[in-house]
C-alpha cells in the first residue's frame, strides 16, 4: 500500500511539472482586474481629451519625526492647464508655498515665503517640461500626475496587481473605488461615476518606509468649461522679490 501510495504521489508530480513546462506563467504579469483597468483607463482618457481643465486639491500627508511620532502635514493645490503648453500650479501650506508658471516658452518656480523666483528656458510641451522640472532641478510638480499627455501609462507603470472594491461616495458624489500596487506604494483611486469620470480622491500608502506613511488628497471644483486666458500662465513677479538661478540637482545651491 505504500508503495502503491508512493507511486501515485509521483505521477501525480509527474503530470503536474509537465502542464507547468507546456504553459509557463509569467512570473511578471500583472494580475489586474478588468473592471479596475476600464475604469482607471477611463478616467484617464476623459483627462487626456480634456484640452483645458482647473482642479483644487486638499492634500494631507504623513510625516514621521525623529521621535516615531507620526502627524499629519496639509496643504492646498490648485492646477490649471491648457494642453500641449500652458499650466500653472499654486501650492501653499501654512507660512508656505511654491507656485509654479509654464507658459510655452519659460518655466518659473517661486518661493512664496522667502519671496525668491527663478526661470529657465522650457520646452514646448508640458511633459517635457515636467520631465527637465523632475530631471534637471529635481522639482516634483503637484498634481502632475493629472496634467501629463497619457495619464493611464503613467498611473500603470510598475503595477503589479489592480482591484474594484466597489461603489463608495466621496464628499456626496457617488464614485467607483480601485487599487493598485506596485513594489514601494498601494495606491487607491476614487472615480465619479457618469458621463465625467473624474477622480474625486486618491490615497498613497508607502509600504516601504517607516510606520507606512500616506498621501490623500480630495479633489474638488472640477472645471473643464471655462479656460483660463493667457495671463494666468504668465508669471509677474511680486513686489519685492528677487530672481536667483535655478540650480541643477547635482550642483548644489539654493532653489526657490
């Protein structure tokens, strides 16, 4: 009887091992649900056909002390863009803020509170301009994620595995809730449901770090009607500031 029980174990093995070396599965595939990737994609899309669009974000994120005490740190942004080569983002926490211009030809970086700006020559699209921002000056642009060309290949890009978890409402508006992870962050998107699939929130978890610190912003005032004329996209300086150099990463130096 053991013997017989051995040998049907090995055939068993046997069976198994040559199915899995006729049809190996990737060890990379992601794993995503369908209805998650529709409605990411989209929400995506809507934003990438929207040829001009202004958001306002409430923005809460976690921030561990030297002590392991973990607070909440806030701030407000609000975006506004017109494709392929205008956007400007106002971000401002208390005693602080950045404001960034971009209007086809220059990018401008200020400093609300030391009142210090800088400009460089830019490139003639957003993504190229965020991508010297990010690259060159090491400037991570709020909300960028929003205003780039492809939206849905960025959001995608390392993901491993994807979900819908359901309708759920953000702030009285009825949306679809879905997740994603890659190897550093899960990330999770609430999306209006109707003929505007906009996202209405998004939490960040950074599952490597310590204590896993989140990101969440609430997005509100949606406006996809009224385009902003030229002059919100060019900077004037405000009285009293003073232009410095925007100093590449690698270089040192003080950056506004």
């Amino acid at each position: 009887m053991m013997r017989a029980t051995f040998y049907s174990a090995l055939l068993v093995f046997l069976v198994a091992s040559a199915r899995a070396g006729a049809d190996p599965a990737p060890a990379t595939q992601p794993t995503v649900d369908p209805i998650a990737d529709q409605i990411l994609r989209q929400s995506c899309d809507f934003l990438a056909q929207s040829p001009a669009f202004a958001v306002h974000a409430e923005i809460w994120k976690d921030a561990v002390l030297p002590s392991g005490h973990k607070i909440q740190v806030t701030r407000s942004v609000d975006l506004d863009l017109r494709r392929p080569d205008r956007l400007h983002v106002d971000a401002r926490a208390h005693k602080k803020g950045r404001s960034i211009w971009y209007d086809g030809k220059t990018l401008t970086v200020l400093d609300r509170e030391k009142n210090l700006y800088s400009v460089v020559d830019a490139p003639a699209t957003i993504d190229q301009t965020l991508d010297l921002a990010a690259q060159t000056y090491g400037i991570t642009v709020p909300l960028e994620d929003l205003a780039v060309s492809d939206p849905y290949t960025s959001s995608m890009k390392n993901v491993s595995t994807g979900g819908y978890f359901g309708d759920e409402p953000v702030l009285g508006v009825s949306c679809r809730h879905v997740g994603f992870s890659t190897d550093r962050i899960d990330w999770q998107l609430w999306v209006a449901d109707g003929p505007q699939p906009l996202p209405q929130k998004l939490v960040i978890t950074y599952k490597n770090e310590d204590q896993t610190p989140q990101y969440t912003a609430i997005f509100s005032k949606w406006n996809l009607t009224d385009r902003a004329a030229d002059l919100a996209f060019q900077f004037i300086p405000p009285p009293g500031s003073a232009r410095i150099p925007l100093v590449p990463q690698n270089a040192g130096g003080e950056q506004p």
